[in-house]
C-alpha cells in the first residue's frame, strides 16, 4: 500500500495498492485479450463511447476538482479547467474517432493501391504527478479512439484522480458488453512503471515526464522495437521588447513562472528583457511577486499553492539556496504561510534571481519550482542566442508590439511551440511536443493519429499475371 499524502498538510489522503509485478502481468494478459475486441469494434461506435464517457466526466467535474486540489495542492480555479480539458479531450477524439482514414495511390501500372491506419494493440502511458487527471485522459481518448487498449501507470504521488477516470471508462465500456482491459490504470512506483515499458507486450510508450527518466523510457522501448512519444521537460524562456505593453508582460511572466507553483513543464523561466527597459520592468514583476499570495489553495484569494512533493519542494528550496550562495542576487520573492495547521505543508516561496552565472543549475536544470532567472538583452540577435542557450525545446514566450517581429522569431525559435504576447495556453486542438531534451513526437490535434496507429500499405492488381523474372509468356 501507499499513502497518498496532501501537500498542503502533510496528512494522508488515502492508501492505494501497488500493482506489482505479478498485477501487471494480468493487467498486459487482460489487456492483450480486449484488444482484438476493442478494435473491431467501429470506428463510429467507439467515438460514441467516448462522447458518453466525456459527458459523466462533466457531471462528476467539481468532485474531481476537488480531488485534484487536494491531492496536487494547485488551484481551484487549475483544477476546474484541468476537468473541463479531461472531458473536452475525450469529446474531441470522440469526434475524431471515425476520421482516421487512408489514402488511395496512383501509382504506375496496373494496380489499385491504397494505405490503412492500424492501431498499434497494447500502449502503455506513463504520466507525471503535476496535471495527474488530465494527462490520464490525454493518454487514454486517442489511445481508445483509434482503436488500441491502453494501461496507464500513474505518478505514486498523484494516482486518485486517474483511478477515478478508470472507474468512469470502465463504467461506460462494461454498460456497452465490452470485455475488462480496454482501459486500465496501474498505481505503483519506478519499478512498475519500468516494468511496463520494457515488456514486449507494450507496443506503444507515450511518456510524460524528466528528461533523464525520459532518456531511459526511450531506450527501454527501443530495445523490443516499440515506438515512443517522449514529452520531456523545458527550461522555456520569455523574450520582452521595448515595444511590448509591459505590463501584460509582467503578467504574463508571472503566470509562466508561479502558476501551478512553478510544476509546469512549459514554465517561462528565463527571462529576457531588452536592455532600455529592463529597470523598469524589473520593477513590474517586483511588485507582482513580492504581493503573490502563497497559502491553501482551498481558501479564497490564494494565488499559489504548494509544491506536489516533499522531495520536489526540498529540491526547489535547495537549489534556490544555492543559487544565493553562489552569488546570484535575490530581487524579489513571495511569503510563505506560516499558520501552524499548514506547517506540514511543501511550501515554496516563489523567487526571481538576476546575476545568475551561465553555468548555475539555476539556468541549466528544469527546476520545477517557481525560480525565475531575468537578465537583459540588446537585440533581437542577442533574444534568440540566448534562447537558444539550453539543451531543451519545449516553449517559448514574445512580448512585443510589432506584429511582424513576434512571426519572425517564431520562425527562428527552435521549439515545439510559441506564445506571442500571452502565455501558458494549451488546447487539444493543437500538436504539443518539444526538440532536443524536451523530446520527440506530438501528441494533440491531428498529429495525434500518427501517434497511435501505424500505415499499412495495401497493393491490388487489376490484371492477371506477376511481372518479374516468372512473368508468364
């Protein structure tokens, strides 16, 4: 059993068993049987189900909200709209489910050639502790729409919310005569979580998570020739222009560093601001953070909850310590609470540094705490060359007033994507991935088909007869 622990107190939510290895052999065995049944299953047909299942996620939305703020410590407000995603992500591969089509060829000859999508059977998703429901259901929609079965292995920190989604699946797929295995969420640690990617009988890895686990997640499929789709972390940065409206920068800024207390893979981190208005705009984001309301979440007006994790929280106090030992200067930071009943609480006050040395952790490592780092820049050359000063690729932000500047660095920018003059919004509609060590492939939108289904080329001969060396006549 593991607890499952509240990061605003410390106290147990709940005990939940490990899978272990010997539940994950019959999850893979039951999961192998419900495929060949799930994909028969028409295209139509499935999209129907996921409709239904993205209907009874809305009727229970405020509960799992609920669960979610407790168990991750984030928002309401985050958690709301997390739920609302979950159930527009299933609704919109729903809708998609019967679109996955093929294509007919004219190739030379005669011939009648054309190309399938084929579900790959069996995928494995392995999600983090920080969006625990949602990412649960952005594994499960496309896998389950284009035709495969699916197990997801939680984070042990975070796994109730995504045991609740396997309840209302599974609820909906049963209510239908289908067989136990479609969808299944497996609780349990690293082992478990390597186990499931390793085993031949996964034959599909889409991994949310560090750049380090990622590595291995990747190599692990590799080794019995499973693709994978790795979205791996980001240290993003945030490029502000003398032309932008400063202050919806600061805003912007804010929202890309301490939103969900700094555990956002997509957090704007760096910041890069041109050097005429630098000073001032030192000062808007001072005056944004150092007035940031660090507490409960469940109480109104919070704006910052706690880190997820013990470990996290230690890891994020550790390096903003080191960081000020080293010499980088701390220009503005939050308060944390200090009410007794929150002391056992993963409290982390968000903090901006200037003066960071180039080779610092905090500069060089995904923090995933709210840790700022700003400094300035001369022109658009110097933004990009320092945007481009990281190993990861996974977002970046540009605030200015010149249309055409904000499409030119766009085009420049090596990442899976680009916020011009907002921040930290996401949709289903719209591919989601990184380069570099923020990864490889694209989950979202329509990329999403070529994730989870496979061509197969299918040729036709239209006339009787071989060519080749066994041609007849």
């Amino acid at each position: 059993m593991t607890a499952v622990l509240s990061p605003i107190t410390g106290e147990t939510i709940q005990e939940v068993p490990d899978t272990g290895l010997n539940g994950l052999d019959a999850a893979l065995r039951a999961a192998e049987a419900a495929a060949p049944v799930w994909r028969r299953v028409p295209a139509g047909e499935r999209g129907g189900l996921l409709v239904e299942i993205g209907r009874r996620m809305r009727a229970r939305a405020e509960e799992i909200a609920h669960l979610e703020t407790l168990n991750t410590g984030k928002l309401p407000a985050d958690t709301r709209r997390e739920a609302d995603r979950a159930a527009a992500c299933f609704e919109y591969y729903g809708g998609y489910a019967d679109k996955a089509v093929g294509t007919v060829i004219p190739v030379a000859g005669p011939f009648h050639t054309y190309t399938v999508r084929e579900p790959y059977g069996v995928v494995a998703g392995v999600i983090p502790w920080n969006v625990p429901y949602f990412f649960a259901a952005k594994k499960i929609a496309p896998a389950l729409a284009f035709g495969n079965v699916v197990l997801v292995k939680p984070a042990e920190e975070t796994p109730l919310t995504a045991l609740l989604l396997q309840e209302i699946v599974t609820g909906v797929l049963a209510e239908a005569g289908l067989p136990d295995g479609i969808a299944q969420v497996i609780p349990g640690g690293g082992d478990l979580g390597r186990a499931l990617v390793a085993d031949p009988r996964t034959k599909l890895v889409v991994f949310t998570g560090s750049d380090r686990t990622g590595a291995a997640v990747g190599a692990a499929a590799a080794a019995h020739y499973a693709p994978a789709a790795l979205e791996l972390g980001g240290k993003s940065p945030q490029l502000v222009f003398a032309d932008a409206d400063l202050d919806a920068a600061a805003d912007g800024v804010v929202e890309g560093f301490a939103g969900s207390c700094g555990q956002m893979c997509i957090a704007g981190s760096r910041l890069y601001v041109q050097r005429e208005v630098y000073p001032e705009f030192l000062e808007l984001l001072t005056t944004r953070v150092e007035g940031l309301r660090v507490g409960d979440p469940r109480v109104a007006g919070t704006q910052v909850g706690p880190q997820v994790t013990g470990p996290q929280a230690d890891k994020t106090r550790g390096l903003i310590a080191g960081g000020a030992a080293a010499g980088a200067t701390v220009v503005a930071r939050a308060a944390v609470p200090d009410e007794p009943t929150l002391a056992g609480g993963n409290w982390v006050a968000p903090t901006v540094f200037t003066g960071v040395a180039d080779d610092s952790p905090l500069l060089t490592e995904e923090i995933f705490g709210p840790v700022l780092c700003a400094a300035s820049f001369a022109d658009e050359d110097e933004a990009v060359a320092l945007a481009h000063d990281t190993r990861f690729g996974l977002g970046a932000g540009i605030w200015t007033g010149d249309p055409g500047r904000g499409h030119r660095l766009a085009a420049e920018l090596r990442v899976g994507t680009v916020w011009i003059n907002t921040y930290r919004i996401l949709s289903d509609l719209v591919p989601f991935g990184g380069v570099g060590a923020s990864g490889y492939g694209r989950e979202g939108g329509t990329d999403a088909v070529n994730l989870y289904t496979w061509t197969k080329s299918v040729w036709t001969s239209t006339t009787p007869g071989v060519p080749g060396v066994y041609r007849k006549g």
